[in-house]
C-alpha cells in the first residue's frame, strides 16, 4: 500500500512516518513537507511543497496513493485566527479536492481532535474551525473518509517543532494518563490507528480518543 502523509514534522505526522516504515504492510510513504525530515529510509519520499493552496504537478503522486493521511496542523495558540483558519480548513479543502479530482479511490484520514464541532456553536477557534473542516470534507465523494479525534497527544519521541504550550503540557500526561485516560493517547499509539483506517478503514467515519486506541491489537 502506497500513503501520503502530511505534517510530518508535526508529532503526530512524524510518528506516522516512523510506524510507517516499520509496517510491512505500507510500500511507499509520500511525505508532502514544507523543509526536509530529520528521518530517512528507502519507503519514503519526500516531496518539498511550498504553496499548500495550489497542488498543481501533483496529480500524478496523487494517482499512484491509496491514501492520504492528513496531519498538517498548527495549533491556535500559535498564529491568529485568519491563520488558523487557513492551515486547518483552506489548506485540507484544496488538498482534498485535488486529491479527489486526480483519484476518486483514495482514502482520506484527517486529524481532527477531540471537540471538534460540525455545527461550529464552541466557543473555541479549534473546534469550530476543525467541525467545519470535517463538514465540508464530508460533502466531497470520498469512498472512504475518516475523522480521527484524539485527546491529549503524549508525543514518545522529542519533536523540536512542538508548539510551546504542549511543550509545556508534556510533563504532565503520565499524570493526565492516570487521572484522565479517555482523554490522552500516546502519539505511537495514534500514529498506528491512523494507518488502520488508511490500510483497512472502519465501519465509523468518526472516531474518538478511545475508539482510536481500540483500532490498534
């Protein structure tokens, strides 16, 4: 199976990558970045991407995929809200549709998170702007859509590109994971959930923190 992955600088991203290369049942890994990856290995691609509003030359990786898996995020305490809207939903809808216009059997597996709402009636930029973007995916004729919401992500590896505040928070989820379990997923334990849903798929196109932990043997 050939995937495409993106935000693989992210935490969630790169352990993707990592889970990836170690399962045998994945072939070849696209990975669509803005600067090069601290990791390399024969499956995987790296392709510079600089525009994400404008996949134009893409086509043909986009053709020869099964799937896609959609990391590509920032968080919002990090950029303002016209910024945030733009990574989470403008940069996901354009990659989506051309996407779909160059392969109508592609899966795509978008990370959203916990909260997330359809209606957008939160109070918070996340979930509004994250409900909105899983709205209109859904309108697109996708044979296979899902929407994975963690909780907490507790990265097991060090990612020098985590935003300041979850570096912060860090510390906290062997805490959090005893307290509040529902609500945290190791990022390996994601990582290898996203792929289940990109490999095999579900009888859900929705799943939460513990549906996703449940995917994985």
């Amino acid at each position: 199976m050939k995937i495409i992955v993106t935000g693989a600088t992210g935490t969630a991203g790169s352990e993707v990558i990592r889970q990836a290369i170690a399962d045998d049942t994945i072939t070849s890994i696209t990975a669509i970045v803005r600067r090069p990856l601290d990791i390399q290995h024969p499956k995987l691609n790296t392709i510079i991407h600089k525009d994400f509003l404008d996949y134009t030359g893409l086509d043909s990786i986009f053709q020869s995929h099964d799937a896609c898996i959609w990391c590509l995020g920032v968080s919002q305490t990090q950029v303002s809200k016209e910024q945030y809207e733009i990574i989470t939903y403008l940069y996901t809808m354009k990659a989506a549709q051309a996407m779909l216009h160059a392969n109508h059997n592609i899966k795509f597996v978008f990370l959203s998170g916990d909260g997330a709402d359809p209606e957008e009636k939160s109070r918070t930029i996340f979930a509004r702007i994250k409900g909105r973007t899983e709205k209109a995916l859904s309108s697109l004729e996708f044979k296979q859509l899902y929407f994975a919401r963690p909780g907490g992500i507790w990265p097991v590896h060090k990612n020098p590109n985590m935003a300041f505040m979850n570096k912060l928070v860090a510390p906290l989820f062997p805490l959090l994971s005893r307290i509040l379990p529902s609500k945290v997923i190791k990022s390996d334990l994601l990582a290898k959930a996203l792929l289940q849903l990109a490999i095999k798929g579900c009888d859900k196109r929705v799943l939460d923190n513990e549906e996703l932990k449940a995917l994985v043997p």
